[in-house]
C-alpha cells in the first residue's frame, strides 16, 4: 500500500502505531527509513515562502527543539508546500538548496569592523556598533543637512548618506526604512527594483495605469499563445512556468521564444527565433506595423477601449529620431506638445471613425511604417521568415475568443531604452485587445521575491509609499503638491481614480507623523525632505567617486556585485568615511577593501573606510509578508531563532532610531523635528514587532467614519478594509493605500489560505492582492462595452443587472452599468489603454528604437547621426568609459542561469556544487576564428575592465546578420564573485556600461561591447 508522508501522519495521529504501520508496509513511498518519519513527526511545521525569485512558491519549514534551556528550534527539513495555488509542492533547483542558504557557512555570526587602513575584521559588539554608527551619522547628518536651498526653499535633506534596501526583507522592514530614512532626510533611499524592475513600472503604468504584472502566474495556463520575449522563465522562474507548460498540455497554446541565445525556455517551446540583444523595441514595433498593414487588430477592443481615436495637439511632431520640444544643450525634452487637443470643456477631442490625421490610430500608423519585416530583419539579425511567423501566431490573437500571453523579465528591463521595449509590447496587446482578459495581459516577471513589495513601499529615491511622489523642491506646500500630483479627468464620466491623490497622501502623511501630523502644519508636510535631482543608484555612485558622500547603509544589496561597472562602485566605497552592511552573508560589498589578487586588485592601507558588518536574520526566521510578482501578499512564519548574535533588520533600525534621537535630545542638533516627530509608538520602539508594523501599512479610522450616505463603514481605532475609505481631513491613516485591506477587522488576510478556484485558476481566498484583492487588473476590459464577455469560455466577470461580480473583483466601480460610459482603465486619465502615452515618459509618447550606447554597427539604419537615445542617462565622467566597435566587436548580454540564484546561492554548498565555475557562452564560428575549444579558460574585455572564465563553446548563441554584417554575441552569467561557496570569480558586471534608461535610470547590462580572447 502507497501513501504519501502527510497521509501516514494522519493516519498516525489517529491512534495508529508508526512501527506497526512501517511493517505493514504502509511507510511513505518517498522514504522508506522509519526513523526519519519519527524525527518528521516531532517535527514543528512552519509555512514560508522562498526568499528567491518573485514567483512566492510555498515552501514547508520542519524545525526541531522544545524550547528547554539551549534548546532552540532549528530547521532540519525544508520541502515545498502541496497546497500552495502557484507552485503546487514544486520547488525549483534554488529553492530545493534554501536549507543550506539558511546554515551557510558564509552565515555572519557577530558584528564586526573593519577599522579604515587595516586589513582585519574585528569583532564588537552590538552595543558598540550602534554607538559609533549612530554617532557618525549625526556628525555627518549634522554638517550637511541643508534645511534650506540656495533659492531659500525649505528642502530638509541630507544627500551624503545613502541607504540601499534589501529586496528580499518583508514589507514590514521595508516600510520601516522608508519611516527611517524619510524621518532622517535621507533622498538615496533606493532598493534592486532600480537596478532590475524599474522599467517595469514606467513602462506598464503610463499604458494602463499602474506598474505591475497584469495578471498572474496561474492565469497563463488560461493563453492560447504566449510570447516569451525579454526573458528566460524555464530557467529564471521555473516553478512559475510550468503554467506556460500547463498552458501546452491543456489548451493546446502555441509558444514562441524571441531571445539572444536559445535557452531552456526555447527548449520547451514550439517556434525560437534569434534576436540581436537591445533590438526588442524594432521587433515590437514591427509587429505593431504588421498588425495594423494586415489589419490584425480587435477593431471594437481598440476603438473603445484604448486613446486610438483621441485627438493629439497640432505642435506635436516626430522626425529623424527625434521628437517635438527636443533641448539638446540640455538632453531633455519639452513634453507640453505630447498632449491631447482639448475642447472647450477641457476634454479631448475624438474621432470616432479614425479618419482624423492627428487621432492617436493615424499617428500610431504612420509611425511604425518604417519598421518594415525588412527593416525588422535588417536591425534584429531576425530572419525575415521567422519574424512573419510569428506576427502571423500572435495576429491570430485578434479575435475575441483567443489571447496571447506576454512574458518577460530583466531582458527588456535591462536596457538604454528597456521602458520603450516594454511600452511597445502594450502597444501590441492593446491593438489585439489582450489587456484585461484571461490568459491575455503582459506579465512582468519579477526577480527578487519582495522587489514587487519594496517598489510598492516607494524605496526609491523620488517615491512614496502607493506609487505617490516625494516632493520635489519646487513644491513646497501640500497645496501645490496636490495641485501639480493630481491629475485631471481628459474624457468625460472617467474615474480617474488618482484624482483621490489628497486622501492617499494626507493618510500616508498621519502614518508618518501620528498626532503630530495636523491640519494646522499640513500634516507635518514641511518635514518630508524635497529632492533637486534624482539620488539614484547610478547617481549615488557618481556622487562617492567624486568623493561627496560620506556614509552608505546597505540592507541585503549586494552593491558592488549588482551595480553597473562595479570598478567604479569599489572606488566610490573607498571614499566613503563609512560603510554599513546588514545582511545575513558574507558580500563582495562588506569585504570591496580587501585583496583577493586579480578578482579584486586592491590595497587595504590605502583605503580609509571604515566598514561595518552586522549579521542579519534570513528569511526562514522572521514573520512579515512579501508581495510576489501578481501582487499576491502572502504572510510567512518564522520557524528558528536568527542564529548567534544575528538581529533582525527592524530591531537594527529601531534600535539605531532612539540611539539618535537620545542623541539629539542630549546634544541637540540641525533640525531634528523629522526625527523627533516620527511616529515611531510600538510596543518595543527598539525592535517593532512585525504584526503590528503590518497593521500600520494597513491603516486605522482616527475617528468614527461615515459613508456619504450616513452609513458607519468603521468606528474610531478600527482598522481600514478598504483604500475607498481613506480621508484626507486627518481621520484616517495608512502607509500604503493601495495595502489597505491587507489586515483588516476581520484578521490577517495575508495569512488566509484558502485555494478555491473560483474560475479560470482565480484563488482570491489565498493571501492578500493589492489593491482590492484584485486578481487581474483591468478586467472590466473582458467584456464588450455592452457587458458581455468577450469570449464565452473566459466569463470572468458578468454584469447581474445591479453590479458586476464572478471570479474577482471588478477592477472597475461595482454598480457602473454596461453602458454608462465609463472606461475600464480606471486609473488614467482619459479610462482607456495608452497607444499614446503622452507626456508620462521622458523619451516619448510612442517607442522607438535606438542603438545602444555600444553599438556594434557603425549607425542606426532607422536616422541619420548616431541613432542612440538622445536623452539616455550619461555621467560626463563616464563617457571615457565607452568602448568602440572597432576595438570591442562583439556584444555581450549578461543572464542567470537555473541553479543559481544572482550572488545568493554560490553561499549555498547544493548549488556551489552543481555551479562551481564562472563560464562564458560563446558561438561555435567565434571560437574557431579565435582558436578556442570548449573548456579553455578566455579572457572577456570591455573598456571598463576585464574578467575570466571557462568557455562553454555552443550553437546555443549564433552568429546574426545586422545591417549588412556579422554579429557575435557572447553570452555572461552573473552570479561568481570572491565571496561563497564557489570558486573564486569576477563580478560580471565589471564589464557593463553606466548607461541608463532614461526614465528610470536602470543601467544598460544586456547589450554592451567586448573583445574576446584565449587566455
């Protein structure tokens, strides 16, 4: 008799005999050894999820220890969990070696420094090393706050001290370093969403409203085809794809993979074509130009759901390139011409017919007429042949009863233009009317497990918690802020949901501040620091190699490692005064000052910050929430204590927090009301605990709240169920607004785990999704206008003569009937799908490719002059940096692979075993003009340093034909450094450019210049 382990469990607890059963026969099938089912069985059994990729998988934890005196619980046992609606028990080849994650050799033990000069780490204690890091940032606190400007405007910031958070903390540790860093002044407050995911926002926000996955990972399995473009999911999120694989086996969809290289997800697919990497935005915008000449688009989807037939003012233009209110002195533009013509009732003007030259459809049209399946073909390396199959599958599409499925990650992300690729790809989706229904959407795949939750959270240098702003210097009342912040309704009957802006703000602004926060000081708005410029990452780093920075704090991020051309990070950190590191391992980023010979060539003496290493907890021992890539909140337990003198990250920070204000109460100090006036009232204000922290994302009514019918919706200390009840009079207080309703009255919804399939794979009983519990946004666009569904076998949600309901919340007002003129993309302005984006991006209204920076063709067949982006982030000190195609003729791309996870799991002995060794990919025609055989070590050069590995000689990476010539692309993992359980390796991204996108200023590390050579 065959029985799985929870089976012989319960049998067991029934009164059973474990012994009599095993000689039954009636063991588990999976392990046969009957004392590991007794060790199981004494076992505690904690739920948590995986601390990698964005996919949340469920895992079990199975700890042992009662409790006695030095008897404490430590986990044994990790193994994914069965129940779980996503990863159904799978665990991928990183989350099947979390165990030795968590007892990593690498595991920090005690605080240590490292004194500036020596070359030695010293243990201390926590007590010491809260005194001198306190004390070293109120003197540098002290001396460069500037509370007012050179133009006398209150600004109260402090610039020479950064803070990088982890994007793999809980929600709870990430708003606690935005109360901490804002309640300080800091303006570098960023997380890895600047250096992976940003694009993501920028891109998908000003096409349909807000910045994240449309739908999530089970509704894939709902596409009839899926594209898989940008990214490598068999290989980067691989329990996450086996949707797209449920997808093959059960509706039968047909997959494509556009990539570099044919990777795993080409394996398992049924049509791979190459691509040249940084070329994506041509092949988009290829299909769009195929769609409309073909005339491939869902006509009554596009006319009422997206701006196609909304008038654009006279002045806007686009030529060679460039276009209208281009400042080339400055690299910027003038976007006031990137508007709707208005009519008198400040609406724009429409055409419904789509005959009018300047309606958004015409505009569209005449733009992507150059990309031409030859142009496509000329700029990509794609074959003509192969590039027409696959606008011919995803045209297929434009029927209403059909959908595609678009998957991607860091391979749009991590581009010069890598915000356009992913506007054009919602360009795409919304002429084949795919956004808002199952199995249709674009689905950006997240790589951190927490990055959707730390950007949510606004742990980035201008935004606030709920993709609110921080201020900028020129906005210096709330008034004006509010003025400038919320926008204004273009299209008559609209919702415009961000026109509550005012009740987000004021309600975030009481969660800062408390009592403090009142009327009479607009909510404590003064104390919120005022930014000039933006303090991101990449600018940061500017800002320590030119030696004006004095301190960083580093939560969880590995700088050095994850920062473009990390010479220049290692360089920038020798010249700080001083180095925090948080973290649960041992990084390249606590040890940049030590030598590990030709890894990392450095002098320790001549290097004078002093470095602080403070050991974390992980994961597997804390509660706290973290927000998957389909906004699922899913709530985790802690099943160990952190291990020897290990702190949790909030307890560091609390802690830290009254070290200084004790300080600034006994010393005084530049303007310390920020400081003081935080509202910082937990039950032990030095080590919050979580629970409580989640609560206060959520939000509290501050008084007895009343409906506009007079209806009591919640009473004085109650917490908030929805974001719909937030004020801005001061009565209520939340966080994060788009949070509210994560723990509510009724409980932690973040805990529940209930995995009722409503239909179509919706679970909305599991966790919590933001905002409303919302499953797939934009899903009011799964119906007609007149309210039926779109295709029948996909009824998601239905219109019952009094409001919409079925399997999700409607992302739409409940009781707006079929008909009534409001448009389902409820969080724009005008309530339909962007083909035009207007003035949202800084690069323009519609993509457009350019080369990037490091182009392996001598120009852009597209303009005349350089063909690169006119306004892509360049440093003056950086342009030497750049290397020419004459000296550096191959392009390089950057990439993880299966059973690595970025430059966690070298710390892990199962992974380091399995990858034990820095590779590189190149062709089989590259290797043989360059005399090099698989297994040979070769030397990979850019402009701004060198690294070394095995060559991996494969038909995996292919020779391309670009405009008129051959390209080579060589093809880089990332995840060696001198640091782990690995061999000793360089830090990929040595190589790559600082060059960003020129919305988000996320680096360009896919597609950069290097030279190869047999070592």
């Amino acid at each position: 008799m065959n029985i799985n382990r929870r089976q012989f469990f319960k049998i067991s607890a029934a009164g059973l005999s474990g012994s009599g059963l095993a000689v039954m026969g009636m063991a588990p099938t999976a392990a046969q050894a009957e004392v590991r089912q007794y060790k199981l069985f004494r076992a505690t059994e904690t739920r948590n999820n995986c601390t990698y990729c964005s996919v949340g998988c469920g895992i079990l934890m199975y700890s042992l220890g009662d409790g006695a005196k030095n008897a404490k619980k430590k986990i044994f046992h990790v193994e994914g969990d069965p129940d779980h609606p996503v990863s159904r028990g799978s665990l991928c080849p990183k989350g099947a070696g979390v165990l030795d994650f968590i007892h990593s050799a690498q595991r920090l033990k005690y605080p240590e420094v490292r004194e500036a000069g020596t070359n030695e780490w010293k243990r201390i204690s926590w007590d010491e090393a809260i005194d001198r890091i306190a004390r070293l940032m109120k003197d540098d606190r002290d001396a460069n706050f500037i509370e007012k400007n050179e133009k006398g405007q209150l600004v109260n910031r402090w610039a020479t001290t950064g803070f990088l958070g982890s994007s793999a903390a809980s929600n709870e540790t990430g708003i606690l370093d935005v109360k901490f860093a804002r309640g300080l002044g800091m303006v570098h407050l960023e997380n890895q969403a600047r250096l992976c995911h940003g694009p993501s926002v920028a891109g998908l926000a000003p096409s349909f409203g807000r910045g994240a996955m449309t739908n999530n990972w089970v509704d894939i399995k709902n596409a009839n085809v899926i594209l898989v473009m940008g990214g490598n999911p068999a290989e980067a999120h691989p329990v996450g794809f086996k949707w797209a694989v449920e997808a093959k086996i059960r509706n039968k969809a047909y997959m494509m993979v556009v990539d570099p290289r044919f990777n795993r997800t080409a394996a398992v697919a049924d049509f791979y074509s190459p691509i040249r990497a940084g070329a994506d935005a041509a092949f988009l915008l290829g299909v769009a130009h195929y769609l409309l000449t073909n005339d491939k688009i869902q006509h009554e989807y596009v006319k009422a759901y997206t701006n196609a037939p909304l008038i654009v003012r006279e002045d806007y233009k686009f030529e060679d390139g460039l276009f209208s209110g281009y400042d080339a002195e400055k690299r910027s533009y003038d976007r006031s011409s990137w508007a709707y013509e208005l009519g008198a009732d400040g609406y724009a003007l429409r055409d419904e017919t789509l005959q009018h030259p300047r309606c958004v459809f015409n505009l569209l049209k005449k733009h992507v007429e150059r990309y031409t399946p030859e142009m496509v073909s000329n700029i990509c390396g794609t074959p003509k042949e192969d590039f027409l199959h696959i606008c011919e599958k995803l045209a297929a599409t434009c029927v209403p009863d059909k959908t595609t499925s678009i998957l991607y990650a860091l391979g749009w992300t991590h581009h010069v233009g890598g915000s356009q690729m992913i506007r054009a790809s919602a360009i795409v989706q919304l002429l084949l009317g795919n956004i808002g229904m199952p199995g249709g959407g674009i689905n950006a795949l997240r790589g951190h497990s927490n990055v959707q939750g730390f950007t949510d959270l606004g742990v980035l240098t201008t935004m606030l918690p709920g993709y609110l702003t921080l201020p900028n210097e020129n906005q210096q009342s709330l008034q004006t802020y509010l003025e400038q912040r919320t926008p204004k309704t273009l299209v008559d009957k609209q919702v415009n949901f961000w026109k509550n802006t005012s009740k987000f703000m004021v309600s975030f602004l009481k969660g800062m501040y408390g009592d403090k926060a009142t009327p009479e000081n607009n909510f404590g708005y003064d104390w919120l620091p005022k930014w000039d410029r933006s303090y991101d990452v990449m600018a940061f780093v500017e800002q320590m190699a030119q030696g004006k920075a004095n301190g960083y704090i580093v939560q969880g991020f590995n700088v050095i490692a994850a920062a473009a051309s990390s010479g220049k990070v290692r360089d920038g950190l020798a010249k700080l005064k001083y180095l925090v590191v948080m973290d649960p391992l041992q990084t390249e980023t606590s040890s940049f000052w030590q030598s590990h010979g030709e890894f990392n060539d450095v002098n320790p003496a001549e290097i004078q910050t002093t470095v602080f290493r403070l050991p974390s907890s992980c994961f597997a021992e804390e509660n706290g929430s973290i927000a998957n890539s389909g906004r699922w909140l899913q709530w985790h337990w802690a099943a160990q204590t952190p291990p020897h003198e290990a702190w949790h990250d909030g307890k560091f920070l609390g802690t830290l927090l009254m070290k200084l204000r004790e300080l600034y109460e006994k010393e005084g100090g530049v303007c310390p009301e920020p400081l003081m006036n935080l509202d910082w009232h937990y039950h032990d204000p030095k080590d919050p605990h979580p629970e409580e922290v989640a609560k206060q994302l959520n939000g509290y009514a501050l008084a007895d709240l009343f409906d506009d019918k007079g209806n009591q919706i919640a009473k004085k200390g109650e917490l908030l169920s929805s974001f719909a009840h937030l004020r801005d009079d001061g009565t209520t207080t939340s966080l994060c607004w788009i949070y509210t309703g994560q723990w509510t009255q009724a409980g932690n919804m973040m805990a529940r785990r209930d995995n009722t399939d409503t239909g179509l794979g919706n679970t909305p009983g599991w966790g919590f999704a933001w905002p409303a519990n919302r499953r797939l946004l934009y899903n009011r666009a799964s119906a007609d206008p007149a309210g039926k569904p779109w295709d029948p076998k996909r009824k998601f949600l239905h219109w019952d003569g009094v409001k919409w309901s079925g399997a999700d919340v409607p992302d739409y007002p409940p009781t707006a009937a079929p008909g009534s003129g409001v448009s389902p993309f409820i969080m724009l302005q005008d309530g339909v799908g962007h083909l035009f984006s207007m003035g949202a991006m800084t690069d323009g209204p519609f993509p457009e490719h350019y080369e990037p920076e490091e182009s392996p063709i001598p120009a852009n067949p597209l303009h005349s002059g350089s063909g690169k982006s006119p306004v892509a982030r360049i440093f003056k000190d950086d342009k030497p940096s750049f290397g020419s195609r004459e000296e550096f003729p191959y392009v390089a791309t950057s990439y993880s692979i299966t059973e690595m996870f970025r430059h966690w799991t070298k710390h892990s002995l199962l992974n380091a075993v399995v990858q034990p060794e820095q590779f590189v990919e190149i062709s089989e025609k590259l290797a043989a003009s360059k005399g090099i055989k698989a297994g040979d070590l070769i030397k990979v050069s850019s402009k701004r340093g060198h690294i070394r590995g095995k060559a991996v000689v494969t038909k995996r990476v292919m020779t391309l034909q670009v405009a008129g010539q051959e390209v080579e692309q060589v093809g880089i993992p990332v995840h060696w450094g001198f640091e782990g359980t690995t061999r000793k390796g360089f830090l990929a991204n040595t190589l790559s450019p600082r060059v960003g996108d020129a919305n988000t200023h996320t680096p360009e590390y896919k597609a950069f210049l290097v030279n190869v050579e047999k070592v």
